[in-house]
C-alpha cells in the first residue's frame, strides 16, 4: 500500500492511507470512471479535504468486504 506523509502544524511527520482517484483505481485495477461510479453509487465513500477529493484504503477495503458478504 503507498502511505502517504504529511506534516502536522507542529511540524511531525504523520502516515496516511489517503488515496486520489487515481492510486485507488490503480491498487484496486479498475479505472477512474469506475471508482467515480462506485462513489457516485454510495459503495465507496470520498473524502474532501480544502478541495482535494481523497479515498481512505481502509475504508474501502471495508466497503468491499461488506459489499461481497
């Protein structure tokens, strides 16, 4: 899984399991349009942060594991 990093007001490094569109569709191998239906459709949920669209793995994996039970 690619971890992301960012650094916190106080200047820490901290990981992340946030995901664009695009690293979601390439770790899950489907294209963006069907990671934008899957949203649009409420099967996996997005996250806007100061107008960046992000997926978080966890809860994506989550989602899929519900979804086929």
């Amino acid at each position: 899984m690619t971890k992301q990093t960012e650094k916190s007001r106080q200047g820490h490094e901290i990981e992340t399991d946030l995901l664009t569109k695009r690293e979601l569709a390439k770790k899950l191998r489907v294209t963006e349009k069907t990671v934008e239906n899957w949203q649009n459709a409420g099967h996996i949920k997005k996250l806007t942060i100061g107008g960046a669209v992000r997926y978080s793995w966890p809860d994506v994996v989550a989602s899929i594991k519900s979804q086929s039970a």
